[in-house]
C-alpha cells in the first residue's frame, strides 16, 4: 500500500514507523514490513491510533508478542500495532467480598495486555500464588494467551480468567466482559472484531516453596522436550480430537526433522517447525503443506493449523 505524506504525518505523533520488518516482532524470526508500524504504552494510545486508522481508512492489524502467528514474506498492509509495551504494574487484589462464586483464598492478578505471560507465571511463583504454574515456559504475552487460550499439562487459561477488559475496533468503546460471558475452547477464544486490553486473573493463596517447586518442575519439562531456544510459534498444529497427538501423527508419518530450505521439523518435537537459519515465511508453509499431506496419506487425517498466517 502506498501512503500519502498526509497520512504518514499524521501517524508520526504516534512514532510511527513505515516499512518496518516484521521479522524482530514475531517468534519465527519472519515476516515482510508493515506499511506502518507503532508500539502504543498505554490503552488511551490504542484507542487513538485505532480512531486515527478509521479517520484515514486505514486497516489495522494487532499482535502481542508474536509467538503464535506467521506473516507473509509481502508483509501486512496498512497499521500493525504490536501490545509488547502495553504494561504496568502487575496488581494483586484480595477480594473483599465473593461475588464470583471464587472459594476462600483467591487472589485476583490484573495486567495489561502486554504484559509477557511468563512474568506473570513468574510473579506467581515467586508470591506463592496457585493456578499459573502449568504455563512456566510459554512464550508471548497474556493478552495472546488469552485470545489463544494458551494451555499445557491439563490447564489452560479459561481455568483462571476472570474477567477482561476489551476494545470494540468499529464502536472504540470499551467493556468489562466477566469469565461466565467469555466463550473459551481448545486454544480459542471467540471475540469478534475486539481486542483484550486487560486480564484478571483467579489463584490462590499456597506455600511458596510448593508452587515454585511446580513452576521449575514444568519449566524444565518443557525445555527439555520442546526447542523453545529455536525460532519457532510453538505447536503448529492442533491435536486432532480422539486421536493421537499432532506431534506423535506427524512422527510416525517420518516427517521429523523434514526440511525445506531454512525450515525444519523439530527433532526434539515433530509438531514445532523451526527456522533452522533464514527461512522466509513461504519455506515454512512448504513444509507444513508436505506435513499434512504425508500424515494425510498415512493416517487419513487432516492436520488443523494452531499458527495463524497473516498478512498480504
């Protein structure tokens, strides 16, 4: 898309900045530019930079921390705003009357959405609070997880949130929305045409030394059997319903460590394509279209994308 110097003026208040790779923003380590870019600080920016994109009939495209998405070698059109800076001050809250049906002991955590997940799982762990362990080790940021309802080892996020706070993209107007109004399945939260803003959270009061026992013990297990030193977007694929794992389908079907160009089925995880040197987005949808295809023939099922591909 080309831009008028009008509208690059006026989205420079914002420190805007044009054709920006979006490779440094994304888990994957790919991704062409962004006509604009902007990394708002706080939910009034948001709210701006979005009333902004109406006003010059621009499209605009949010991500947090970038971890479960893949954007195209042509990049994304219009205005990205990436929530990695929408942060403040992590707020625990001892309720002082059970409203929500909560048993006795909880302990609410409210963040922006920016926040990264994993200094929530570690604040948790650090304040002996009882409910975030399951996630030590998952990337990006809480309002993503959220929106993904992130899971591992039998919890997920919908176990723990309590409320969000969310921004409509075509009314600009905000609305606390309670966990009993929130649609949550497997990795999915379905809010259309909003983005989470702000999370709070549900734990529980527990001995220190216990819940950062969990916390370590997941961490390590999760180091151990997944490359989450590699560049990746986690699991590529959902786990088929009533069947073996994604990853299991995918080995047994000798797609591990499968390459194309800078591509690769992980060796320590058959459901992680990595960018094993410099990958492009496309290399990466090559192989994942030879996974499916090889587990398809092996197994007549049709592997589902957890990643979403976004962009031109």
């Amino acid at each position: 898309m080309v831009l008028s110097d009008n509208i690059k003026k006026v989205f420079a208040s914002f420190a805007a900045e044009t054709q920006r790779a979006m490779d440094r923003y994304t888990s994957f380590r790919v991704g062409g530019p962004a006509d604009l870019l902007v990394l708002p600080q706080t939910v009034e920016q948001v709210i701006a930079l979005v009333k902004t994109a109406q006003n010059t009939e621009l499209p605009v495209t949010i991500i947090g921390g970038g971890t479960n998405i893949l954007v195209s070698d042509k990049g994304i059109r219009g205005l990205v705003m990436v929530l990695t800076r929408l942060k403040q001050k992590i707020e625990p809250i001892t309720p002082s009357i059970n409203t929500n049906g909560d048993p006795q002991g909880r302990i609410y955590l409210t963040a922006l959405a920016g926040e990264p997940l994993g200094h929530l799982c570690r604040y948790a762990a650090d304040t002996g609070l009882a409910g975030l362990a399951w996630a030590a080790g998952i990337p990006g940021t809480i309002g993503g997880a959220v929106m993904m309802n992130a899971g591992a080892f039998g919890s997920d996020m919908s176990q723990i949130v309590r409320q969000i706070e969310v921004l409509d993209l075509t009314t600009l107007e905000t609305a606390v929305l309670p966990a009993n109004r929130l649609q949550f399945s497997y990795r999915k939260l379905s809010l259309e045409n909003s983005v989470v803003l702000k999370v709070r959270l549900g734990l529980t009061r527990a001995d220190a030394n216990t819940v950062r026992d969990e916390f370590y013990r997941n961490l390590k297990i999760k180091q151990s059997t997944q490359p989450v030193s590699q560049a990746s977007a986690g699991c590529f694929f959902t786990n088929p319903p009533g069947v073996k794992s994604a990853g299991y389908l995918i080995e047994q079907a000798g797609m591990k460590r499968a390459r194309y160009n800078g591509a690769m089925v992980s060796d320590l995880h058959a459901n992680f394509i990595v960018n094993h040197g410099n990958a492009r987005a496309r290399d990466i949808l090559n192989l994942a279209a030879q996974v499916k295809k090889r587990v398809y023939e092996k197994f007549g099922i049709n592997l589902k994308e957890e990643v979403n591909t976004i962009g031109d």
